[in-house]
C-alpha cells in the first residue's frame, strides 16, 4: 500500500511539471524580453476613448480615480469618463459627477454584478452617444488610479492593432501587510511572466479584473458585455480566445489599485474567484479542449487558458484528498498504520514543501526584477517574499470549499483614498 502511495505521489508530480513547464520556459522568455525597449512609432494616431468604471458604495475612492484620469497626458477632448452607480446607497454618483464624470445610476437587485453594470453603461453610450464614434472602451474599478501616460501607452498598442489590451497592473496599498502585498506581488507576476511572455510569442494575453482596454465594435459584435460569471474577466479573455482572438499587454500602462487587508475581505473575495473559475471551466473546457485540438491560429493559447482556469487546484486538492484518506485510513486501522502514516505524512509534508518553495522563488524572482516599481519601503519588500507563498498556500482550502459551496457576488470595501502622487511619492528606504 505503501508503494502505491509513493507512486501516486510521483505520478502526480510529473503530471503537474509536464503540465506547467511552459510557464517556466516562459520565465526564461520574460528575462530576455525584460532588458529590451520596445520601438513604437511615436507619431501616432489618438483614439476616442471611453472610461467605464462600474462603482457600487465607491463614494470614498472614486474622486480620485477621475482626478488621475483628468491628468493623463492625453487629449483630453478624446477621452469621456462614464460611471454607472450600481445599487449605490452612498455619494458615490454625486461625487463622481463633481468631478466630470458622466453618471447613470442603476438600481437593479435581481441582475447583480460588475458585468451587469458594464452592460448597463454600454447600452447607455451606444444609444446617448453614439455620435461620439468611440474607438475604444477602457474599463477601470473605482478603486484604482492611473499613471500619467497610461492612456497615452494603451494607445500606441492599441494602435499595433490589438482589439483587447491588459495592463501593468502594480498595488496602491503593497505595504499594508502579507496579504496585500500577497494580492500585489502576484499580479505583478502576472503581468511580466505570464503576460509580456504571451506576448513576445504572439499568443494570447488574459485580462485580469480591471485596467484594460477593448475596441468598440467587439461590444458591437457581442451585443454589450455579455459575460455575468463570477469572474467576468477571465470568461470575457476565454471567450475571445475561442474566437480567436488575440489580446496584447502594455507592459508601460502602469495602474494602480487597492488589495484587501483582511483574511475575511481576502477569503470572500478568491472564494469568488476560485468558483468563478469552476464555472468557466465547466462552461468552455470543451471549447477549449477542442481550441487546442482544431484551433490551429490560438492553439497554444487555448491550452494556457485552459491550465489557467482549471487544472492546478484540481490536481492539488485530489492529491491531498487521496493522501489525506490513507492517512485516516491508517489512523482508524482499516489498513496497517505503522506503513502507511509515515509514508503518507512524508508525502503531505513533501509536497507542501516543494509547493512552498517553488512559491517562494516565484515571488522572489518578481521582487527583485520589480523592485522599483513596488512602491513599499525596502524592508517590507524583503520581508513579503516570505509570506507570499503562505499568501498563496491558502488557496487550497478556499479552492475545496468553493467546490461544494454556493457563493454569490459581494462588494469589497475600499477605503484608501490616496491620489496618485501619493503612492508614487511612497517609496521608502
């Protein structure tokens, strides 16, 4: 029985490295693609764009977010800032229209959701404002900020003729504590070692959550925003992919945003995201099984995608599953416990290092080559490439629960309401 075990356990390493060893080959793409400038022609042309932020109960951070857009260096007469106030029960649409923004309220507690609420807006620009001839729509969180020149560099890309663009997406609270720094330091790998790979290889990027930019006749050709899982992002990204699309990243389009501070906030939240992952798995996994099969332009995205959205945590979670019942087994004497606890145990403790380690030189890679980038004093830096793997360790247990257990959208509080000099202004030694 023992040697079961150990077999089983050997199998299923070798399964999860043949599975992800692109993502270190894609590492290895990402250093070399690191120390290159990209050459774009400057002289280029300026697109109309419009702004969605989708606000519920935003009152506290959406002045700013506005502010940071009304000081890109961009002209300002192409660019319309669009709030829908989605069941809000603050200021957060009278805030946002001191503040030049244009805002619809939408009240609507049957059809609850950031898609429903982009949709909303869209339909809105398409039947008030469809004189503006709109090349673009750019959708932001209220809780985010801007860098001066991002609009200006999403151009340029989008001028390279991607019809869906992400983003640099960097933290406004890094140095809160481990698990804003957690959220920060893995969206900062996601940025450069998943996505400015795809993008060297022409494949496909994916958008996440928040700071990207999609060209006007998609929504056209979808209908609006059609996507209402409980993650929209990564199902709009599968689902374009599918279609063939291919979607860039602009790695000098740097925003801002604010991560969860609290267990709670932060438990709720990848609940949400880990179920909403299920979800888009159980709705497209046979369209991207057959992407990869047939789909000869986006194979290999599809195949990245379809990793993305599903595998790892399956695999982990059947692997503790499996161990964890010999484990028990032994303990109750339903098998011989002096052969099988040790060896079980061995196992658990194997993986979990192995798991940890490899977590730790992710976030250690991503700290050194951001280091100035993450706006956090040099301590606090150091010392959150400790916690990140147990940031993401955690993972685990929320992806077994959100197996078995219905979650619903919920609203997370944001409450830092810095400007964006402010957090460009915090780096400290």
């Amino acid at each position: 029985m023992s040697s079961f075990i150990e077999n089983f356990n050997l199998f299923m390493f070798i399964l999860f490295a043949f599975m992800y060893l692109y993502q270190i080959i894609y590492m290895f793409i990402a250093f070399k693609e690191k120390r290159k400038q990209r050459q774009v022609n400057h002289n280029q042309h300026k697109n109309r764009f419009a702004v969605l932020i989708a606000a519920r109960n935003e009152e506290v951070v959406i002045g700013q977010l506005i502010k940071s857009i009304k000081k890109q260096n961009y002209p300002k007469e192409l660019v319309d800032i669009f709030v829908v106030a989605d069941n809000c029960t603050d200021k957060t649409a009278m805030i946002a229209e001191r503040e030049g923004a244009i805002v619809r309220e939408r009240f609507n507690k049957e059809q609850v959701g950031k898609g429903y609420a982009l949709d909303f807006m869209i339909k809105f620009i398409e039947n008030e404002y469809a004189h503006k001839q709109y090349d673009g729509y750019l959708v932001l969180d209220a809780d985010n900020l801007l860098d001066k020149n991002y609009i200006a560099e999403m151009n340029k890309t989008f001028n390279e003729g991607y019809r869906v663009i992400t983003s640099y997406r960097n933290s406004k609270n890094f140095d809160h504590n481990w698990i804003s720094a957690g959220y920060g330091l893995w969206f900062l790998h996601e940025a450069e070692y998943l996505n400015l790979p795809r993008m060297t290889l022409k494949n496909s990027c994916a958008i996440s959550g928040t700071g990207f930019l999609v060209k006007a006749e998609i929504f056209k050709e979808n209908g609006g925003w059609i996507h209402h899982l409980l993650t929209e992002d990564i199902e709009f990204s599968v689902s374009q992919i599918i279609k063939g699309e291919k979607i860039g990243y602009c790695r000098n389009a740097v925003l801002y945003d604010e991560q969860p501070v609290t267990f709670k906030q932060s438990w709720h939240q990848r609940l949400r995201w880990a179920k909403g992952f299920y979800q888009v798995f159980s709705n497209y996994g046979k369209s991207l099984i057959s992407g990869v099969l047939f789909n000869k332009g986006n194979r290999f995205s599809c195949y990245d995608m379809a990793m993305t959205v599903m595998p790892a945590m399956l695999i982990t979670c059947f692997s503790i599953a499996v161990n964890s019942s010999f484990y028990l087994a032994g303990i109750f004497g339903i098998i011989d416990g002096k052969e099988i606890i040790p060896v079980t145990t061995f196992a658990i403790l194997k993986s979990f290092c192995w798991y940890f380690g490899i977590l730790f030189i992710l976030g250690l890679i991503t700290t050194i080559t951001e280091w100035k980038r993450i706006h956090s004093s040099n301590w606090k830096k150091i010392l959150y490439t400790f916690t990140f793997p147990l940031f993401m360790v955690t993972y685990i247990p929320i992806a077994i629960v959100a197996l078995f257990k219905k979650v619903e959208w919920k609203p997370i509080a944001h409450t830092v309401a810095k400007s964006i000099d402010d957090v460009l202004d915090n780096v400290k030694n």
